[in-house]
C-alpha cells in the first residue's frame, strides 16, 4: 500500500505551457524590477557614453586603427570602440542582475523561487534570459545615441547584431551568476564585480585591436586572447557588419555553457556552493 500512496502523493510535474507561464513570470518581474530603478538604466549609458564621448574624442588623434576586417575603409576610433562599449553594456548588466540574485536569496525570495516544481535549470536559464531581454533594451538606446556620434554601422546591422547580443548577453549573465552563487553577504558583491568587470574589460579587444598589442606585449596580446569578454566584442564587431566570426561564436558558445552549467550545479542544493553553506533550499535552513 505505501508504493500507491507514494505514486498518489508525488507531485506531478509542471505541463508545458506552465514553462512560458513561468517564463513571462520571471521576466515581466525583472522589467518590472528595472523600470522601477531607473538609475540602474542611466548608470549603464552613462559609463560606456563617457568613454564614446570623451575618451574616443581624446584618443582619436593618438590610437589610429587601421583597415582590419570586418572593416573595409579605416575607421575613426569611435566606430572601433563601439562593439567594447556594447559589450560593456551587457557585462555590467550581467552583473547587476546576479546582484539582484544575492539580494533576493538573502530577503527570501529566490528561496521560494527555487524549491517551486520547476527544474531548477529551467528557473536559472529563465532569469538569465530575463536579465539579457533589459540588456538589449539597453543596448540599442546606446545605439540610438552612438548615431548621432557618427558611429552608423550599416542599416542591416542592428538587426544582424540580434543574436549576436543575446549569445554573448547570455555568457556574461551566467558568468555573473556564477559569481553570485558563491557570494555570502550583498556588500562583498561590489568587491567582486569590480575585480571582475575591470580587468575582462580592459584586457579585450574593446579598446585596442589585438595585433596591435602583439607588437606591444605579446603577454598582454596572449591575456587578451584568452579572455572570453574579447570574443564577444568580436563577436559583436562582425555582426554589425553581417559577417559572423566562427571562433568568436565558437568560444562564446562554449564558454556560456560551461558558465551556465557551473552556476546551475552551485545553485543545486545537493552538490552546489548554497548547500555548503547553508543557502535556498540547503540543509543549513532545513
């Protein structure tokens, strides 16, 4: 008799269209949540509009860029610099969102998130599409402002850039989460972000062309080229001028999956970094 009662009481899981239920759920909340915080909107352009604005204007003269693909004439400096600003945009957005993350697991929320019927890889891939669906809003209001700054790829382009921005939007998301499962307190997360975001930034190809580095510092150059955040710059470059770079695409593919894959294991209660510490869902909270 306790096998029948067993098989009675197991929950059944969740139909289909209870997925896009939870799916429109998880992201009308984060848009919810970031038109609420409208200086989380002006701090993302107010950071890459200062470097297009001034540090381009000051540089121009200095850090020529000559004919590379995917550009077929030279290109003034701020062209070059927008593709790294993009992506700039989409790491810092990655990142506050992961920090909503460690606000919510410490108020409870994400708590009651993660132990409702849904595959807890499902919930996590859903805020992780959430947090890219405001980085593109983001974005191409940076476009938007970047025309008026002379820096107009062809017309084509911000369409073609689309996938581009949701591939690499999703490889800096789940770095960012990643990051947030093996935080503990919200104040140590500032910390982290900026040893993060600072050095995947500069380290890149968003302000200087890799073969410019490899005759200034091969060490630098090979750092450079290691980092992922360089790919998705290049990933982006190309696809605003509809072409697509395959080692670019290659990397940033692979390197979502394994960020994505290691965040949802943390996030697992049974082998992840919450468990060990006593996390959502975790024995440390019974």
């Amino acid at each position: 008799m306790s096998a029948p009662t067993a098989a009675i009481d197991a929950p059944s899981p969740p139909r289909p269209a209870a997925y896009l239920v939870c799916l429109r759920g998880i992201v009308w909340r984060e848009g919810l949540r970031f038109l609420h915080q409208r200086e989380r909107f002006v701090a993302a352009l107010v950071r890459p509009l200062v470097w297009l604005f001034i540090f381009a204007a000051g540089f121009r003269s200095v850090l020529g860029v000559s004919i590379a693909p995917p550009y077929e004439t030279y290109v003034l400096y701020e062209v070059y610099i927008a593709p790294g600003l993009v992506a700039m945009v989409q790491l810092f957005n990655g990142m506050q969102s992961s920090l909503s993350m460690v606000y919510d697991r410490e108020m409870g929320s994400m708590r009651t998130l993660l132990i409702s019927p849904f595959p807890r890889w499902f919930l996590l891939t859903a805020k992780l599409l959430a947090g890219v669906a405001v980085s593109l809003l983001q974005v191409y209001v940076f476009f938007a402002i970047a025309w008026f700054w002379d820096v107009r790829p062809p017309p084509l382009g911000y369409f073609a850039v689309l996938p581009a921005l949701i591939i690499s939007g999703m490889m800096l998301g789940a770095l960012g989460m990643l990051l947030s499962s093996a935080i503990k307190q919200l104040e140590n997360f500032a910390g982290i972000m900026n040893f993060v975001i600072f050095p995947m930034f500069f380290a890149s190809s968003a302000l200087y062309p890799l073969w410019r580095l490899a005759e200034t510092s091969p060490l630098l150059h090979d750092i450079c080229a290691f980092n992922p955040f360089t790919y998705a710059v290049e990933l982006i470059r190309f696809a605003l001028y509809g072409q697509v770079n395959w080692t670019a695409l290659g990397v940033v593919a692979a390197c979502t999956a394994v960020f994505l894959g290691a965040a949802i294991r943390a996030y697992d209660p049974a082998k992840g970094l919450i468990a060990r510490r006593g996390g959502p869902g975790g024995p440390g909270r019974g």
